[in-house]
C-alpha cells in the first residue's frame, strides 16, 4: 500500500491559501474551495494584487470567486509566512501582460 498522498488535480489544495495568475495578467490570492474536471476554481476570501510601477501593490478585495479553467495560467499555494514577511507597501512591478496564445 503506498504512502503517497494524493495529488492527483488540486485535491491537496482544497481549503490552503493558494495564488492564481490568469490568462489576461491578473495575479488572485485566496482559499481554495472547491474544483472540477476543467479546473474551474472556487475560491473564498478572495482578493487580486494589483502591481504598480509608481506605487505598492494594492489588494483589491473581490469575496467569493469563480475562476474559469481555460483562464488559469499558473495555480499555486501560498507560504503564508513568507507572504505576510513582504512588503508590498514598497513592492513596485508592472503589471502582468496578457498571454497571447
């Protein structure tokens, strides 16, 4: 019997912090809740980073969300301890470009 855990889609995700980047550039920070067969997110507590080069990065506050799948670039969990240690006040990027398929 194998010891593995099972990573098989987000399963060892449900209920962690986790970040997505999306297709159209925006960067979304929250819990994962829930996922289907296509990687459609539900994500509670939600909120999106929005990068600036002239001033920090703002967090733009949105609840419950629905992330369609063919929208998801990047998915990953968040070190909440590492995160909360940034200072995103000072933090300055541009903005994330579209991805052009």
């Amino acid at each position: 019997m194998s010891s593995k855990p099972d990573v098989i889609g987000f399963a060892h995700l449900i209920g962690e912090v986790i970040e997505v980047i999306t297709n159209d550039g925006r960067v979304v920070k929250g819990i994962l809740r829930g996922y289907d067969q296509v990687n459609n997110l539900i994500i509670q507590d939600c909120c999106e980073l929005v990068f600036s080069t002239t001033s920090g990065v703002q967090m733009a506050e949105m609840g419950l969300q629905l992330i369609r799948g063919d929208n998801v670039a990047v998915i990953g969990e968040v070190d909440e301890e590492l995160y909360d240690s940034l200072d995103l006040d000072n933090m300055r990027a541009p903005p994330l470009r579209a991805i052009k398929h």
